[in-house]
C-alpha cells in the first residue's frame, strides 16, 4: 500500500524545517520505526521514522530545501521490502516536485502578510496596535510577541528596516579557499537569540569565586556509595542546581521575567542546563528541580546530556525554563559573561576549578577555586539582588550542610 512521508508537527511555534539529511535513497528496504530522513528545526533535529516495514519509493523533498508542517517529503510502499523503482520512474518524480515548489515559493512570497504569532496577535489587541506597526523578526516577518514587546519597550511604532552587514571585500587567491556552507536552522535561532538578549535587556554581570574544596571532599567520601545505590555519578552539578534554587526563592525576582509592564514572578523552578553539541549549544530543562533529590537531578541532567549529542531531545524539552546555568569550566573556560537565555532575568556561569593562593585566618593557602559569573537583567534585577544571589550560591557552596538543611 503506497503511503505519505510527510513533516510531522514539530512543536508550539514551529512552523517549518530543513532537509538535513536523507538516512535512506529510493528503493532501499525499511524497517517499521527507522529513521528515514533528519529535520532541522529552528530549535532541535527531529528524526522521521518509517510508518511501517516496506519501501522508500520517492524522494520529494531534497536535502538542505524548508519545509513546512504537513508538506509531503516522501512516497513509501508498505509491504515487502527490497523492490527498487524503475530507471523510468525517477525522471517524472521531478514534476511533482517542481509543482510541490510552486506553492512554497508563493508563500515565501507572501512572507510579510504572515499573521502575527497566537501570543503577539493577544498582545497586539490588548495593546490597541496593529501588526504593521511593528517589525517583525520571525520566519518570512512573522510578528513575535518579542518584537511587540521591543516596539513597546523603545516607542517604536513603525516597521524599522534592519541594516544588513556587509561583507568586506576578500582577494581572489583568498576567496578559493575559502568554505561556504549554510547556517542550520538552529545555529541561526542560537545567533538571533543571543544578538536579541543584547538588544533587549539591560545585561549586567557580576562576579564572584568560590572555593570548591567543602564539595570536593563530599564527593570524594560518598562517590562509590552514592553511584552504586543511585547508578548514577555524584557531579557538581546537581549541587549548583540545589544552591541555585535556594538563591531563587530569597532572591525571587532573578526568576521573573518581564511581560508587556508587567512582571511575572514564578513560583516554580525549570532549571536550564546548557548542553554543548555538534550542532550547536541547546538548553534542556530540568523541570521542577526543587522537588528532586541529588540523584535525581543528577540522572536527569545526564540523560539530557546523552541525548542532546545524539540529537534526541524533544522541543519540549528546551521549553520554560526559568534560570539557566552553563558551565565553561568543562572546555576550561576561566571566566566569561554569559549571555542571557531570553526572557529569562538571569543565567550563572560556572568555570574551571584552579588551585590558587588564598587568604584563610591570616595564612596564605592553596584552595581549589572557582570564579562564578551571574549576567542578570538589570531592568528586573537590582545591583543588590544580583551581589546577594551570587552570594548565596557561594555560602551554598562552600557549605554544602547548608543544602541539607535548607538554610
């Protein structure tokens, strides 16, 4: 029985994909369930499985071309496996596919009069404004509820031309061996989101160390024990986490985040772990953190950490978060100032741990030490909530009692 490929739903506010890579070409044998083709959203890689054992008949839809949800990728014969298509039938496959082009390019076309995102169109109405008076920066100009918050924020009530970088001049013998390729859709979103951090909020950072001895002996004691009932590490993480949670609920405005002139304080914590890949930087979230243990919340960040090199999160896994945490010290990173995770007010940086000099009751010490950055929104979060966040995650830290005690 002949059937569809087609994009599945990808996630709220994900409307299209690109071919990343095609696992299968026409004619190969498919199990039911294996992976016949790689989408990259703007957001995570999604893999298409086969709907059933059988046949790839037809490829629709090349590599490295955008899709929309619901747009037909594949032609698939259910049934006995292994029978390849004749020469024939290849060349008149790229007719649909022309006539599959058309209607895409016309909506590219259209891209501007794309209605504005559910939640910018809510903002919009209770604004009194309308979408042609704000610039809109999603996908073919779509309005997002960020760009109506940034055209309310700055006065700006007109749609504003963005200025496009242009390239400086390369020499001949340079450009030749020079290598383009193409941004993927995630690597894209990453560099959006991060230059609209910088274009949105009022970024501070502020610093502090830690000494990181009281937590290495605590691992040192309890690590076998710990791994063989729990069967999972004891790492530094999980007790990050645990300081953090402590410092959000004295310090509850570095879990907000600004809507409209409202601010909205949230009584839960969705801790974002930052996970490096090959694709790019992704931030699971491990959600209500501050009703798990220290092995649960270990185990959790470790499945995300797994799962998000092989390209296996769900988008609803990088969804909600409150507060972030990435830690540079693991490509050993000294110190750096990260960068906001929009709209979030608030993201700590940890580094590498050095064996430095430090004063200790007069004496001159060798500590193992940390430097601890948090960047904060400067509009939610005063100076002093800032320096008494940080803080709090240093004493936390370096008395890892405090934790159990929930002092």
């Amino acid at each position: 029985m002949a059937m569809e490929i087609r994009v599945p739903t990808l996630g709220e506010s994900v409307t299209e994909a690109t071919v990343g890579q095609w696992f299968k070409k026409p004619g190969d044998a498919v199990a039911q369930d294996e992976p016949l083709v790689e989408l990259e959203t703007d957001k995570v890689t999604v893999e298409v499985p086969a709907p059933a054992a059988g046949t790839l008949s037809e490829i629709v839809v090349e590599e490295g071309e955008t899709v929309e949800v619901g747009a037909l990728l594949a032609q698939f014969a259910e049934g006995v496996a292994g029978a390849a298509p004749a020469p024939k039938a290849e060349k008149p496959a790229a007719a649909p596919k022309a006539e599959a082009a058309a209607p895409a390019a016309a909506g590219a076309a259209k891209g501007p009069e794309m209605p504005p995102s559910p939640a910018a169109g809510k903002m919009l109405a209770e604004k009194g404004m309308s979408a042609d008076q704000v610039s809109g920066s999603g996908k073919r100009g779509q309005v997002l509820k960020e760009d109506v918050l940034k055209a309310l924020e700055t006065g700006i009530t007109a749609p504003v031309e963005k200025p496009q970088a242009a390239r400086a001049p390369v020499a001949e013998d340079d450009a030749a061996r020079e290598e383009r390729v193409r941004m993927t859709k995630l690597r894209q979103t990453i560099a959006r989101r991060l230059k609209d951090a910088q274009d949105t909020a009022a970024m501070l950072t502020t610093f502090n160390d830690v000494d990181m001895g009281a937590v290495m002996d605590l691992r040192k004691q309890y690590k076998e024990l710990f791994e063989k009932k729990h069967g999972v590490r004891l790492g530094f993480m999980g007790f990050f986490v645990k300081a953090v949670i402590q410092a959000l609920k004295e310090i509850p405005a570095v879990n907000a985040e600004i809507d409209g002139t409202d601010l909205v304080y949230k009584n839960y914590y969705h801790v974002g772990v930052a996970v490096g890949t090959d694709r790019g930087l992704v931030v699971p979230v491990v959600r209500d953190a501050d009703q798990m243990g220290l092995a649960e919340i270990e185990k959790t960040i470790g499945d995300y950490g797994r799962r998000a090199r092989d390209g296996k999160l769900g988008i609803d896994e990088m969804q909600g978060g409150t507060f972030t945490i990435t830690n540079g010290g693991v490509y050993g990173s000294l110190l750096s100032t990260p960068i906001l995770n929009m709209p979030q007010s608030g993201i700590l940086g940890m580094h590498r741990i050095e064996e430095r000099p430090v004063a200790r009751n007069g004496q001159v010490v060798i500590r193992p030490m940390m430097y601890l950055a948090l960047s904060y929104d400067h509009r939610i979060v005063d100076g002093k909530e800032a320096v008494t966040f940080l803080v709090r995650i240093k004493e936390s830290i370096e008395d890892p009692q405090r934790l159990v005690l929930d002092l």
